[in-house]
C-alpha cells in the first residue's frame, strides 16, 4: 500500500495520516490542492520523498478543480498552486524539484486544456512511480553498507511513510534485514513531533526488526560506549559542498557519532541534492509553530507552564564532514562531495 | 520557601512535589523514610543536592520512627535505612555523601537512643543549611562568569527545585540577572522527564528571567548559528579527572558546544566531586523505568506503538576536555582537572 496514491476513478489523493499513527491507521481523501496544503503543513503527510510527490499530485488535483478552458490559465493556476504548495516548508527541496517537472509540462502546450490536464496527472503518477524505483536502488546501495550484526541509531522517520513505497534509510536498513542481516535499531524519539516513537517504531514492528526507541539526548550515551556500529537519517537538501539539512537534531548526533567514530550514512534521492546552494548555510531552515514544543502532538496536552515561549527550527545542517556516505538511487558518494555529488548526478540513473 | 524542610512540631518532612508541576504547586508531607524512598524512586524530589539532603532527613525519618531504646540497634537501623535510599539513584554521588556524614553521626555513642536521634537530625538540618550557604557561593563564583547580554543554554533543571534553595547552574543565572545583567535562557525540554520545560521553564517564569524552550536536539542548531554565549549545567557526580555525569543529554550538549567554541560551564556543590573514582567510565548510570521514554510523565498516555520498548539511561558522561569550568562553592575550576580538583577540595569552604 502507498502512503500517496491518485484514486483514477474519484480524481483526488488518498494519502495515509500519519498524525493518528500509531494508534489508528487511517487512509483520507485529498480532494483538492488546499486541502493538500493543510496536509502538509499539519504533516498529514510529511517525508521529503513523499512531500515532492505531494506537491505534484497537489498541482494535478488544481489542474482538475480548475474549470477553465483556457489552456494558458490552467497553466498559470498550476503553478501558483505549485509555488504556493511549495512554500509551504521551504528545506524539503524535493518540493521544488517536482513543482519544476510540472511546472515544465504546463510549458509545453498541447493544444487543450483538458489534454495539459491528462498530461499534468500523467508526470504526477510518473514522479510516484519513479519515487519507488529510486527508493528500492537507495535500498539496494544503502544496505550493502549495513553488516551482520549492526545497532543502527536511526533519526525521525525515513520509512515507507516518508516516501510513495519502502523509504529512504529505513528502507536500507529493511532491505538488510530481508537479506537476512541481523539489525538492531536504537530509534531516536525525534522532538518535537515523535516521528521516531510514533512512525519509525510504527513501521519497524511491521517489518519485525528489534528496536528500542531511545531519547534524542540519549544517543550520545550509546555512542560513546562503542553499543552502535552505524547512525542513518534521510535528508531534506544536501548542499553542493555535502552539507546536509535534516530533521532538527541531526547534527548533534552526527557530531557525537563522527567523534567516537562511528561511520554517518544519509540516504536521500539525487532530487534532494541542491547544486544551487554551494553550502548547508545557505538552506533555509523552516520554523513551525512554537505549540510543537509546547504541547504534545498526540492530544494537544500542555507540558509548559502557561504562556511560556518556545523556538522550534525544524531542521538542522550537518557539515560534510560528519557524513561518511550519503547514498543515492545512483550509487554511494563519498568525500569530496564538491567532486563526487556532481559526477553522481550527470550519472544516468 | 525551602524544596525540603523538616517540620519541627510535627517531625516529618515537607517537600515540593515536583511532579505537579508547572500545572500545581503543592507541597507535601513525607512521614516515613519508605515514603521517602518512593519520592526518590518516583522523582517527586530530585536534583542531586536536594537528594543528598532527602537522604539525611529520610535517614533522620528512619531514627524517629524507630522506636528502640538500644542506640546501636537504633544506628543500624538508620544506617541500613541509608544504605537503601542511596541506591536508589546510584549516580548522584551526594546521596552517598549525605550518607556518611549521618553514618559518621551513628558511629558517635552519644549514652542514649534519643540523644542519638537529636543528633542525626541536627546533622541532617546541618546538611540542608549548609546547602543553602553552598549554593550562594556558588551562584556567586558562577555569576561572575555570565557577562551582560549572554543566551545561556541550560540543561535539565538546577535551581531552587534541585537544591533546597536557590540551586546550582540556574542559581548562578538568577544571580546575574538579579545583578542587573541582562540574560537570555534557552531551555532544553530535557526527556524523558521533561525538567527543563516543565520545571526551569516554571522557575524562570518567578525570576522573570526571559526564556525560550527548546527541544534538546535543537541545541546543535543554536550553537552552530552563533547565537549562544554559554551553555551551563549540574552534574551528578564528577569524576577525579573531570568527567561530567550529567542528566542524559548534557554530553552531546556539551560536544556541540566545544565544537563551536562555546564555554560549558558545569556547577555542582564539592560534594558532587568523587576522588575514589578516576574516570566518568568508572561512573554508575542509572538505567530507569522505559515508560517514562514509552509514556508521557504529565499523564502516562501513550507516544509510542504498544509493546514497543525503549532504554533509558537517566545519565551521560562529559569528558572532560569539553568543559570549560566547574563552579564549586569553594571556587571556579580550570583545566586540568586532575590537578585543580584536588587543590579546590582541600581549600577550606
């Protein structure tokens, strides 16, 4: 099952919600782009790889709400409801990398609005479809770097939620564990939204690999006592230089993983690597609502005092020199990124 | 108000419950050294100088409530009490210390059953006066390191709460700003208990110290964006070398800030220093209930799929070359620590 499919007979999007896991699993219907909207920004739905898929099936479902015959302002409502869509969390470049690929069909001119229509929902299923392929080749280059044996210390949700299917580095770490590796997972909670309690923990009991969840402080206690062979998260945007942007808490926990020695792996697809952006300084880092801190996503429960203020930066930028290997559906790049991202993405996929 | 007090007429204990808070304040009676022991087990009290002086009124409960004219029986009776309430909580060293100095009491002869009595409780007040004068000089030495304008990231809670009153790192940054200098507190929430957004959050809201809360993995992202000038904190027990045991999460803390260049600055009482021990290796961590990472402590609900499992070490280790300065009521200790631990320890207080 996809956590982002397009329902050909009804024309909307049902998407998994993932704010009800783990205690409820529950597919809803997307009906329309502001709606798609609101699922995002409430992380409905969330994960870089599924949020490009997001952000295309959103223009797609603008592209059928909008009555126009006119092909070139079909096109126009597109793609504001792309930039707009888009905006939403700004780090995730993976958004603005399918808002371009549809962005590029409303371009091409077709003669109707009905047929740019077809051929919008066409690049949106083609971007899903792909975003599987890619993620069963990152499996395939990720898991041949874990070994027999391994206690992986694994951040915020990377998993088949993350993605349309299978996932980035929970599913190098499934896909070790189907070759019958054995795989030990130290699951980070993840603050403030328990992506790694809630979702990781969630997907890990259905695959039946060993886990404890653990406290995103507590990391550097298994670190340090040489428990932990390898640490892997996914990744928002990696700058040209290697820089990578993740979910908040990941450069702490790169950094005490590079300092007691313990190889750092992201797993991302080529669409995540910004060659725009030289370095990690540079990605703008999305700040969501203080009450994430405040209040407990599950029911909305108060753990401040009353009135207390909170700062909540969503990602944090590890420099490249805590990264080990970032592994792509192209292959394994590894130092010097400078050189070696560039030469994996002019390599045909 | 005191966080711990012996009540005179009535000759038990009243102790702030710390688990009502930031939602209640409440103060409560501990009648009986078992009932003391379950406050320790249930963090109802906690912060290592307040548990050293709960281990010398609970062990003066032990003496009152015995009723044994024998003074031997009655010393071992308040010493095997002693022995139970320290183990509790193996890492912070000051409940072993609080212990010796009442043992030390026992091993007196004083004639009789009820002299024995007055005189534990005597040392036991002692202790809980002593603490309070301890915890000014240090936030006396300690202020004096905060300049005008600092953002403090302060981990855990250690002000009054901690200790009896006032507390440690969080007393010296209630006495800079009551110095006039302008601070700014970024709060670590500090999981799985949530000191920091709960209980420091409540404390500098009375001092109206200006504050944000942040989730601990957030720390890193500060630190790197230069926005932090210090990061202070308690410590549990430190080690003849220097090494930190802290609240889970201070180590990583503590890396990112010497990797940025920022002071850490750790503040405890001398009798958190142990000599007996030559490293933080050598250090116990308390490994505590996994519900408390599972469960949320304001009302037990539910983060994480049932049955899933989780570790909690309640403690990590600072080596000690992250630490810039140990705040000791007898003064401000540099590198290296081998050396300037011993000389501040033989310093009179």
């Amino acid at each position: 099952m996809r956590t982002i499919e397009w329902d050909s007979s009804r024309k909307f999007v049902m998407i998994i919600d993932q704010r009800s896991l783990p205690g409820r699993f529950e597919r809803i219907p997307i009906r329309s782009a502001p709606k798609m909207i609101h699922a995002i920004k409430t992380m409905t739905i969330r994960g870089a790889p599924a949020l490009g898929v997001a952000t295309a099936f959103g223009m797609a479902l603008a592209a059928f709400r909008c009555k126009t015959r006119d092909e070139r302002s079909l096109a126009q409502a597109v793609i504001d409801i792309g930039i707009e869509l888009m905006n939403v969390r700004p780090t995730a470049v993976n958004m603005r990398w399918a808002y371009q690929r549809i962005k590029s069909v409303c371009y091409i001119g077709f003669g109707s609005a009905d047929k740019l229509r077809l051929a919008i929902l066409t690049e949106a299923q083609n971007i899903a479809d792909e975003d599987v392929q890619t993620n069963l080749a990152m499996a395939k280059y990720g898991s041949a770097l874990i070994v027999d044996g391994d206690t992986i210390i694994h951040h915020c949700n990377t998993g088949a939620l993350a993605a349309v299917e299978w996932g980035t580095a929970l599913g190098c770490i499934r896909m070790a564990h189907e070759q019958g590796k054995r795989v030990h997972v130290l699951v980070d909670e993840t603050r403030p939204l328990l992506q790694g309690s809630r979702l990781t923990a969630w997907e890990l009991m259905q695959y039946r690999i060993p886990f404890e969840i653990i406290c995103d402080g507590a990391a550097g206690y298994f670190l340090s006592n040489g428990k932990v062979q390898r640490v892997m998260f996914g990744a928002d945007r990696v700058a040209a230089n290697g820089d990578v942007a993740n979910k908040i808490g990941t450069y702490p926990l790169a950094l005490a993983a590079w300092t007691n020695k313990v190889p750092v792996i992201s797993v991302c697809p080529s669409s995540s690597i910004d060659l725009t952006i030289l370095d990690g300084k540079q990605i703008p880092i999305e700040q969501r609502d203080p009450d994430e801190v405040l209040r407990l996503s599950v029911d909305h429960q108060g753990i401040a005092p009353r009135d207390a203020k909170a700062l909540n930066p969503a990602f944090d930028v590890t420099p490249n020199r805590y990264v080990d290997s970032i592994v792509t559906e192209k292959g394994v790049v590894k130092q010097p990124y400078g050189r070696n991202l560039l030469r994996i993405l002019a390599t045909e996929g």
